[in-house]
C-alpha cells in the first residue's frame, strides 16, 4: 500500500495527513502526538476514527499541522484521518459520516467591523 495523503481543516488550522500501513505509530509535525496533545480529551478526538472503523493499530500516520490552537488543531487532524481511512476503504464512509467526523466544521471567527471595538459589539452609545 502506497501512502495516501488527506487534507483536514477546522476554523484556521490546516492538517496534512499521510497514512500508510503499519503497526500504529502516529507522529505530529516530528514529535508523538501524545507530546503535541498531552490531553486525553484531544487525543481521544483524534483516535476517534480508528475506534469506528475498528483499525487502531493497522496504520502509521505523519502528520504536518499549523495554525489555530490545539483544540483546532486535533480536530482537523480528525477529519484528515477520517478522509483517509475513506480513501483505503470505501465502506468506512458510513460510519464515519454518522458520527459527523467527514463534515467539515464551517465556524469561522466573523470579522471585525469599523466603527465597532469587535464584531458585533458596539461603542458605548450616550444619549445626551
């Protein structure tokens, strides 16, 4: 099996994940993503997809991951991770997309406007 590549974004980060058959290893920007992600929470997220396709410890996986923060992060590396196991097997697309991990999450932070502090906040309006 060649190495099959997968994209995964979430608000401003950006994750490029390369999987290839294995014994599980999973390596973030050249450091073990138990280093990267030292939160259970966000290393769950993570393996996440493996655990519904019944295929944790059959892959290696490198990571490359920028931008955001770590919660943006790890949830990009999810969807990159789920879009691959979709590329190796075809029939993994359905349980994944029911658990949500093949959606792309659209949020993104609204901009600022001028003549407002913030987004949406105003300045303080005086009457008289």
């Amino acid at each position: 099996m060649e190495v099959i590549n997968a994209l995964g974004r979430r608000k401003t980060s950006v994750a490029r994940v390369y999987l290839s058959k294995g014994t599980g290893k999973m390596t973030i920007n050249k450091l073990d993503y138990k280093t990267v992600f030292p939160i259970p929470v966000l290393q769950a997220k993570i393996e996440r997809p493996f655990e519904l396709t019944e295929t944790t410890g059959q892959y290696d996986i490198s990571v490359n991951v920028f931008g955001g923060g770590i919660n943006g992060q790890a949830e990009a590396i999810r969807l990159g991770i789920a879009r691959a196991l979709v590329k190796v097997a075809e029939e993994n697309k359905p349980l994944l997309k029911a658990e949500g991990l093949m959606t792309r999450d659209p949020r993104m932070v609204e901009r600022k406007k001028p003549g407002q502090p913030k987004a949406r906040k105003k300045f303080q309006f005086s009457k008289r």
